[in-house]
C-alpha cells in the first residue's frame, strides 16, 4: 500500500482492493488469474493490484466489443440517444473531476491542481465536444454525370458510418486525457473499443470506466485491459476481428503496431513520439519567450510528445535567455505531486529515470554544458532536476533522440533565415513554436515547419477544437478536433439508378 495518507475518501476506497478489468459491462479477474501492481512513483512502493489482461481476455473484450457493434442499440441508436449517454458520461467525469485528478497525481506523480486544470478538465471539455457530434455526422449529395450512360438518371450520395470494433493502445503521460482523447471520437462516430492503459498508470481509466457503467452505455461498447504492451497490446494489434488501432506512445512501438496491423489490414492512427523545436526569433519578448520556454520542457516534466525540447535562440539573445532560463530551472519546487505546490514532480518509473539520467550523461560525454539541473532530486522516487543543456550541435544524441524529461537543448543560430532548416532536422514532426512580434516572421516560417501544430507566442496548448498530430516520424491521422472523428468513419458511396 502507498505511503500517501491525505487521500480523498473515494480514491481510498478504489485502492483498497484490487482492480479488475472492464469486459461487456463487468468487472472481472483476468483469465489467467494474475494481476500487476502500479506504483507510486514519488516513493516507489505499490499503490494496489491490478488484473493482468493478456490474450484470452483481450479476446473476451474483441468478442464483447463485436457484439455490442453488430446486436447492441449503439451504433444504430438515434444519434441524439448516443449523444445523451455522452453527455451523462462528461457530468459523471465533472462531478469525480477531483477524485480523477488526486488518482492520476498518486498514479502517475504529477502535480494534482496541474492534472485537475489541464489532465482532467481537457478530457471532460473533449468528451462534451464530440459528444456533440452524433447529430452532425452526416454525408454528401453528390451531382452524377455517368458519362457512359448519358440516358440514364443516378443519384448519388455517401454515408457516414463507424469502422466497427477498434482496439486503443494509450500511454502514461496523460492517462486520463489519453483515454478521453481516445474514447471520444470513437463513441461519437459509433464504434465499440477495447481500451488498453499503460501498465504504469491504469488506474484513471478504470476510474472512468466505473462511470462509463453508471452513465448508461450498453453493454460492451467500453471493455478496457489494463496489461502489458508485449501481451495484452499485441494481441490487441494482432486479432483478427478488430477494425482499427488508434495508438499513442514511441515511435518504435508504433512501427511494430503497422507492421502487426498490416496482416489485417487494419486501418491505423498513430500518435508518436517529437523533438519539437522552440524558436525565438531576435525580435520576441523575452518576458514571455523564457517562461514560455520553460514550460514547453518542465510542463509534466518534459514527458509530453510535443515538449519543445530543442530550444532556438539567436546569437544576440543567447546570454540573456540561457540565465533566464536556468533562473526558472532553479525555482521550480520538487516534489510529490499531491502536494499542488511542486512543480516539478517524479517521473513516471524507474525505467523512465534511468533512461533519462541515461540521456543527461550521454549529453555531458559529447560536450554539452550543463547550465542548471543535471541530476537526482533526494533519493526516494524518481525525481530529476529540471535540465539545461547548452552548446549542444545537432549531430548530439540528445538532440537528435526523444529524451521524455526535463531537458532543454539549447542551440544557437545567426540569421532567421536559418530557422526552417534546423527546425525540421529531426525525423520526428509534431510541435512547434516561434516567438516573436513580428507578424511577417509568422506568415514566412509557419508554412516551412513540418509539424502537426505550431504555436505562436505559446506552446503544447491544447483545445477540443484542435486537431493534434505528426508529420513524419511522429505519426499520422488525428486526435482531437473535428478530424479525429474521419478516422473512426468509413465513406459508403451509395448510387441509384431511376
Ligand atoms: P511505449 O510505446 O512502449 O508504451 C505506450 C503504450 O504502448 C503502452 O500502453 C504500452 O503497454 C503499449 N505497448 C508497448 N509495446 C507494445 C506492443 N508491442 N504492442 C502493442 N502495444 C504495446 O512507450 P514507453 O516504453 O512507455 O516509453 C518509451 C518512450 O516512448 C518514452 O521515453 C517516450 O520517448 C516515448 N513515449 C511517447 C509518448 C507520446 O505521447 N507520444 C507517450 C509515452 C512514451
Ligand atoms: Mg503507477
């Protein structure tokens, strides 16, 4: 059991006992019997068991999934009924909105006000966004010519209908956030899903799918797994029954999921890793570019596929900004995130601080200067200090690889007209950000950046409204706004002949 003894009475009470999985509308054990522990990772320990999912219960979720897409009301039901039970799902997530953000703070070690504000509130505004959109899915009319058959009359028109049963795979960064991005398009469009957490953080999605089960959805239309990539996410990829795989997490997992998808042809979407650029340009306000760019690393430290993690700045800003910057890099309190006054709290395993202290080292070996962080906050949990690098070069591993922590590279450059250049020297393309004043600037560079987002003046903000994905290695198909919903859609072109 966890250490942490402020606990709200209901997130005392979902860990008090081990948590099952979610399958056509029960809580059940998993097949095998086993079950795996989440751990607290500001100390380490165990927070409660969790049931191991793995092949035979992945095929009970498929199953379950299948018949509630092919029997259940859902994907036939009046799409302002589905709308509904949406909507009763976005209360339920408000009124637990405290409950779901102490559990992702103890889960997954973040900051809890920082995960009620952001984690916990965006899933909520998502779900009710897209819970909008069962009304508003519709077709076209399409103006028939038939050149072929000059006497004939058709009528054409194309039919917006749910892929049908789809597997999602999610990550630990924003576990709450994950499955709401997730879940939402699905449920709109009329799928029926079999969601898998990440083995760190299962807890938040289990949370929610106790409420999927109070706000009224037919049986089988939510399963959710919780298990291990290896086991439970691969035999998710493989199964033959399931129509699409909506992932997020590495780059490296998300080709071994095309490469699985493949052999069924399952239509995929794939949310990947970054190494997104923050540029200041000679003319930006510093008051807000240093922070700024600050945040875009230390936000959850640095664990957020868009984190700007190579930071630009100009030959004559460079002194000013790297002081800047260490100063916000030395501020930051650390520690657990239950207490809402850290703001730099663990990261998410042992695996994830090894990798990155790993990361840290191999940048000191090839020359970087480290002007703030560099090492181990204490010496329970797994706590880094927020990091900055400088004098890196572009050939650094740490500037060519995803690092997933608190650690800027910083790289400076002569002329603006260098920018598109080193912006997208890197295989990965989802975020951006440049700040500066000037207008022209914005109008010149936005185009040339090869990135799924750019921001101006901000950075990883996110909205229902926006749809988020990557250019190049960093994936394809979209979260979030109105294109999320495309890719849980089919087109049916329908054509009578009068
Ligand atoms: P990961 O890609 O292994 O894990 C993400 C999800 O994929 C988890 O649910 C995991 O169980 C599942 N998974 C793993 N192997 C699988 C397989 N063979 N088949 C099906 N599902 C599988 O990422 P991991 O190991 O947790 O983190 C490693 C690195 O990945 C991080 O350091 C970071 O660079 C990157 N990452 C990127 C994320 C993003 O938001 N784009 C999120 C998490 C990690
Ligand atoms: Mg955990």
């Amino acid at each position: 059991m966890t250490t942490a003894e402020n606990l709200s009475e209901k997130v005392r009470d979902f860990i008090a006992s081990p948590r099952k999985m979610l399958i056509n509308g029960k809580w059940t054990d998993a097949a095998s019997g086993k079950t795996f522990e989440t751990l607290d990772p500001s100390t380490g320990e165990s927070i409660v068991q969790v049931a191991e999912g793995d092949r035979e219960d992945v095929n009970r979720a498929v199953a379950a999934a299948r018949t509630a897409f092919e029997d259940s009301p859902w994907s036939r039901m009046a799409p302002s009924a589905r709308e509904k039970i949406m909507h009763r799902l976005a209360d339920l997530m408000e009124e637990n909105a405290d409950v779901l953000a102490e559990l992702e703070a103890l889960d997954n070690g973040k900051n809890v006000a920082v995960a009620r504000a952001v984690d916990v509130q965006l899933a909520i505004d998502y779900m009710r966004y897209m819970a909008g959109w069962p009304t508003k899915i519709g077709g076209d009319i399409l103006p028939m010519s038939v050149p072929y058959a000059p006497d004939a009359k058709f009528m054409g028109y194309t039919l917006k209908e749910p892929v049908g049963v789809v597997g999602q795979i999610i990550p630990w960064n924003f576990p709450a956030l994950m499955a709401s991005w997730k879940l939402s398009p699905a449920l709109a469009s009329g799928c029926t899903v079999v969601l898998k957490p990440a083995e760190e953080t299962p807890l938040t999605a289990l949370y929610i799918g106790e409420l999927i089960c109070q706000a009224g959805f037919p049986e089988g239309v939510v399963n959710i797994i919780p298990g291990y990539g290896h086991t439970a996410g691969a035999a998710l990829t493989e199964h033959e029954d399931v129509d699409k795989i909506a992932f997020t997490g590495s780059t490296t997992v998300g080709k071994i999921i095309v490469k699985a998808a493949a052999d069924t042809m399952k239509n995929v979407s794939m949310e990947l890793g970054g190494k997104s650029p923050a540029i200041i340009l000679p003319d930006a306000d510093l008051d807000i570019a240093i922070p700024g760019a600050a945040s875009a690393i230390f936000f959850n430290m640095g664990q957020v596929c868009c984190a700007g993690s190579r930071l630009f700045v100009p030959d004559n800003l460079y002194d000013k900004v790297i002081d800047g910057l260490a100063n916000e890099a030395n501020n930051m309190k650390i520690g657990p995130g239950l207490n809402p006054e850290n703001m730099i709290n663990p990261l998410v395993s042992q695996i994830q601080f090894d990798r990155v202290m790993s990361y840290i080292d191999s940048g000191r070996g090839e020359g970087a200067e480290v002007i703030a962080g560099g090492g181990r906050s204490g010496d329970t949990g797994y706590f880094v200090e927020p990091t900055v690098l400088a004098k890196t070069t572009r050939d650094m591993k740490v500037v060519q690889e995803e690092i997933f922590g608190p650690v800027v590279c910083v790289q400076r450059y002569g002329d603006v007209s260098e920018i598109p250049a080193l912006a997208n020297d890197t295989v990965y393309g989802l975020g951006a950000s440049i700040w500066t004043r000037d207008v022209g600037n914005i109008i010149n560079i936005v185009p040339k950046i090869k990135s799924g987002s750019v921001w101006v003046n901000c950075h990883s903000i996110l909205d229902a409204v926006m749809p988020f994905g990557g250019y190049k290695q960093s994936g394809y198909g979209k979260d979030m706004g109105k294109e999320a919903l495309d890719s849980y859609l089919e087109t049916k072109a329908v054509c009578i002949m009068a």
